[in-house]
C-alpha cells in the first residue's frame, strides 16, 4: 500500500474497528471510539512504514477490492505469530476468493518474517469468515460468550 492508499484506508479501518468495539456492547460508542484512536496510534507509533505493521492494498486486474494488516513482531524465540488485524473485502467483490487470497497472502508474508503461526479474531456471528478461516485450517484458540441481561 502507498502512503496515499494508508492515509485513505486508516481513517476507515479505525472507524470499523470503533463501530466493531461499540456493537460489541462492551463500551459506549465514545469509549469505542477513543479506544480505536489509542490502538491504532499505539500500532502505527511511526506512521506509515511503522515497522511490523504490513498493510496491503487487494487488486484485481485495475479494480482496488480491499484491503489486509498484518502485524509482525520483531524477531524473538518467544514472539513468533504474526497477526491478522484487518482484512476486508468490498461488498461487491465478496464470494470471489479475494479474502482466501488475502489469507494465503499473510500467510506467505509471516513465513518471510520468520513467523511459525499467523493468528486473527473473528466476532462469532461472521459466519462467512468462520467458514473462510475453517477451510484455510485455522483453529479456535480461545472462545467469548456473552448473554445480554
């Protein structure tokens, strides 16, 4: 991605990251939002090129199709799983393998990095992704339930 492509996108991938936090239930949408802001400050501590943070434009053929962050940490014996933060996909180009190409992409971008393991969180009610990860051989590592009262 181009410092012009991050400079759209991270507007926008802090906004779904508030608008995911707030619909979470867990915080108010102030909260939501002020968490967001703190996060992504805190992972892009430099800006654009903040080292261990890899964001890629998708492409196909001219069209921009979405986008996917990948977090690497430095090399650690302890610190060997990368991860997944964002990957998306715009609406009129879901169902086509973009999202699975974007996986297997992270997946060949960890492995550079020296990563044995690439790890994302999923919201359980995004079947679609559920499934996606499934089939790419992911396993639930850690699962959250709630009941409103």
């Amino acid at each position: 991605m181009t410092k012009a492509e991050w400079d759209e996108w991270i507007p926008r991938q802090m906004a779904g990251y508030a608008e995911h936090i707030a619909a979470s239930g867990e915080m108010s949408e102030a909260d939501a939002w002020a968490k967001a802001r703190a996060d992504t400050a805190r992972s892009f501590h430099a800006g654009f090129g903040t080292p261990g943070q890899l964001v890629f434009q998708l492409i196909a053929g001219d069209a921009k199709v979405g986008a996917i962050w990948i977090g690497v940490p430095g090399p650690s014996p302890d610190q060997q799983m990368a991860w997944v933060y964002t990957i998306e996909v715009d609406p009129a180009y879901r169902g086509r393998d973009y999202g699975r190409a974007a996986m297997v992409l992270a997946e060949d971008e960890a492995r550079r990095h020296g990563m044995t393991s690439l790890g994302l969180n999923v919201h359980g009610q995004n079947t679609v992704a559920r499934s996606l990860y499934d089939s790419l051989g992911y396993q639930v590592m850690a699962l959250q339930m709630k009941k409103p009262l």
